[in-house]
C-alpha cells in the first residue's frame, strides 16, 4: 500500500462540526466549546494554478483551484536534498504543508459539461515555490491528491493531470474559514489525519520485514493540448540510489521501474501505444529526475 503523506488542513465550516446536547447543558457546552476554539478568520484567496485530473475508475474529469492566501502560514524553507531525504525517511509526515481543502462544488468546464472543482489554498510563498520546481510541485500535487481523496473518500487517478496554461481557477474561488497560528504549532502539535492504532506488546519478538519505500513519479503528456506526440514520465531517483541498480522496461503500452535497493517496483499502463525502439531515458543528478520520453505510434 502507498505510504501517506500527512497533511495539515483547517477543519470545514463550523455548521458541520456542531454537536447537539440536552437542554440543561446547552450554556455549558457552548462556553466550552468557546474555550476551546481555535481563533479564525474568513478569508478569500486568489487564484494561482487550476489542475485537471479524473477518478478512478470512471474517469470523471476532477478540477482542483490552487488558491493563495497569506492567512495561511509558510511551511519551513528546505532544500531540494533535504525533501528527498525527508520523503525517504522512516517518518516522511515530519514535513507538513498548511493548505485549506475546500468543500467539492459544481461548475462547467469549457464546453459546458458539469464538472466536480475543489479549491485547496496555500501560502504564496510556498506557491512561489512548487510554480518554479519540478520536485516540490509533484510533491505538493501528490499531497493535495491524498488530501482530496482521504477528506472525500474517492480515488483519483495521480498520473492524469495537466496543469491549465489559459486559465488560473475554474468557477468563482470561495471563502476559506482559516484557524490563526503559525507553522511552528501546525508542525509540532497538528496531529495526522490517520494515526496507525499501537498494537499490544507481545511477549514473543516477532521480527518484520522492512518496508519498501516508493519512488515519485508523475506521467504527463506533450504537448499538454491538441495532438499527442509523446509520453512523459518522470521519477524522482534519490542519490542512494544507484543508476546500475535500476532496470527500466518498456512495452508498447506498459512501464516497470525495478529497483535493486530498498525500493517498490513502479509498474503501470500507459494511455497510449508507444514506440519502445526509440524511447529516451536520461537520470539527471543535479536535480536527481530520471525522464523518460515516449514517443507514441499514430
């Protein structure tokens, strides 16, 4: 199973969150609740980038609005190196991106079919960011993807998106109820989504398997619009690995990435036939991205 990337996200509108109490205790439970509450503020973002992906496995088109907002606090500043070594760490959920997931709405794409569009707001600083590297923007989409799929329980297809060139959101951006705080508290006190239940301790050691890390890819197509010349993959290789380790196999309609080290094997589909005689792959160290070009059959 996929390993998930925890993320921090502010709750949704305080209406769905309320609880219903005896009629004695209505004071009561209100001033708690007020003692308790998070300070927060309604805000409304700007639009940044708008994504379009399908689900799994009707292929619904899916569009998400990356949105920005200074309410929203900046995630730590690291290093390219750094985020490889935190994503093939023991616990990759110690780097936490602050976004607010919107509640899913109907709108119609450019042709006027009704489409499903989600708006996730971020920090414009970190936006800056994931808009000019390759690393933090497949990143950062495949975090937005986990989000959208563990807070709505649906599955979206993480290799089919394309990032609009002419337009920044689909339909009006909404208000986002935002908490006040700052990345300090959402790193050290935001607790994950999904926390595995502690098993009981047995008397008997009982020794498992070390897990296998993943790699992160992505597969797009170019160009992104009109007709189809080639396939895209793109893996992410850490400097661990080495490239004599690695064994890369190309069918007419299926990738496999195998790996010697302590990796999972990447092995999928492709959308379209390719040409495997004339394939490229090329690993590129300095910033650590195998690509692979796929030259498809008319």
């Amino acid at each position: 199973m996929k390993k998930s990337i925890t993320l921090d996200i502010d709750p949704t509108i305080m209406e769905k969150n309320m609880r219903i109490v005896k009629e004695n205790s209505v004071e009561e439970e209100f001033n708690k609740m007020l003692a308790d509450a998070v300070p927060t503020q309604i805000v409304k973002p700007r639009p940044g980038f708008c994504v379009k992906t399908f689900t799994k496995p009707d292929s619904k088109k899916v569009f998400v609005n990356v949105c920005l907002t200074e309410a929203i606090p900046c995630p730590r500043d690291i290093t390219n190196e750094e985020l490889m070594q935190i994503l093939n760490s023991e616990d990759p959920s110690s780097y936490r991106v602050p976004m607010s997931i919107g509640e899913g709405r109907i709108e119609q794409d450019k042709s006027g079919a009704p489409v499903t569009v989600y708006d996730v707001a971020v920090n414009p600083d970190f936006f800056s960011k994931i808009e000019k590297d390759d690393l933090f923007q497949t990143f950062f989409l495949t975090v937005v993807f986990e989000g959208l799929q563990d807070k709505y329980q649906f599955e979206l297809d993480m290799q089919r998106f394309t990032i609009l060139k002419n337009r920044k959101s689909i339909g009006t951006l909404q208000s986002h109820r935002i908490q006040i705080r700052d990345v300090k508290n959402c790193e050290q006190k935001t607790k994950p989504l999904i926390e595995e239940i502690q098993k009981p301790v047995l008397k008997k050691t009982e020794v498992s398997a070390p897990k296998k890390k993943q790699f992160i890819y992505r597969l797009r197509r170019e160009p992104p619009t009109g007709e189809i010349k080639y396939l895209l993959a793109e893996f992410m290789i850490p400097a661990s690995v080495d490239l004599k380790d690695l064994n890369l196999e190309i069918g007419e309609d299926r990738l496999v990435l195998a790996s010697k080290d302590n990796y999972e094997s990447v092995d999928f589909f492709l959308p379209c036939s390719v040409d495997q005689d004339i394939v490229d792959a090329e690993l590129n160290r300095n910033k650590d991205m195998l690509s692979v070009k796929m030259p498809i059959i008319n």
